[in-house]
C-alpha cells in the first residue's frame, strides 16, 4: 500500500459506513478514497461505485457507473475518478493530501505533467496546503479549468 493508505481499496460491498448501496458493487472515486485512506470527513452527498449493470443510474445517494468505467485500484485512479465523475470535494482532498503527504501527489503529476487531472490534482494540492510540491513549474499543456461547470457551480 501506498504512503498514508491503511487498507487496501474494497471490492463489491453492500453497505458503505453504514449507508446501504442499491445493489452489490464497487466504491469508488471519493467513496474509496475516504475508506481506504480512513479519512475522518463527512462523507459526499452523493456516493459512485461500479455496478455490475451496463448502465449508469441514480438511487439511494449513489451513482453506480458501469464496469468500463472502473478506475485503476490506486490513489491516482480513484482521484481523477473523484475529479472526473464527482467534482471537487475541498474537504475529502485536503484530508487526503495530508494524510499522503507530497511524493505520491509529485508521483502522480511527474507520470502525466501535461494531463488535464494530473495538473489539477497539482494545483488543488499546492493550494489547498499552501506547499509547493518538488516540481518544475509547468511549461506544456493547456488550460484546464479546476471546476467543471456542468458539475458544480464555478
């Protein structure tokens, strides 16, 4: 396990800190980072997990995605999920980051230095610590913006 996590990421579950799931699946993005990272936060009002179903939908304070859209069982599978799929969660990002620590984070940005989440994730860290991480400043890539609009009010 990587430096801060606890446990390792859950497979299908039915229940997730007490909230019942709408059927068997998979917790992800900022579900799976809060339990696997045990971060003391108050949970998203809106959970994702992997359903076994081909088709995404709502229930229960849950949206359950299909298989395809299962992320890799690490931290920087699961953020960018959180970024993608949930938007930003200031609260569960900052407990992670400290909880992580900066070279995970640096890890992350130095696989991908001009991928769209890897500079968010960039950003969002040095911000939300006020840290800078062990990086050359950013010379490629484009623009992204660190709200999605169609997902939250920028």
């Amino acid at each position: 396990m990587k430096s801060g996590q606890r446990k390792p990421f859950s497979e299908t579950i039915i229940a997730f800190h007490g909230r019942p799931l709408p059927e068997a699946a998979i917790p992800v993005g900022y579900a799976a980072l809060i339990d696997a990272f045990e971060l003391a936060v108050p949970a998203p009002i809106r959970l994702a997990a992997i359903g076994p179903r081909h088709k995404v939908y709502e229930a229960d304070g849950w949206k359950l995605y299909t298989p395809r859209h299962r992320p890799e069982a690490n931290l920087g599978g699961h953020l960018t999920f959180a970024l993608r799929y949930e938007g930003l969660d200031l609260a569960v990002l900052k407990r992670l980051f400290l909880v992580t620590g900066p070279e995970p984070i640096a890890t992350l940005v130095r696989a991908a230095p001009t991928g769209a989440y890897a500079r968010r994730i960039w950003f969002l860290y040095e911000w939300l610590l006020h840290v800078r991480l062990d990086l050359p400043d950013a010379t490629q890539g484009s623009y992204a913006l660190v709200v999605d609009p169609g997902q939250q009010w920028a």
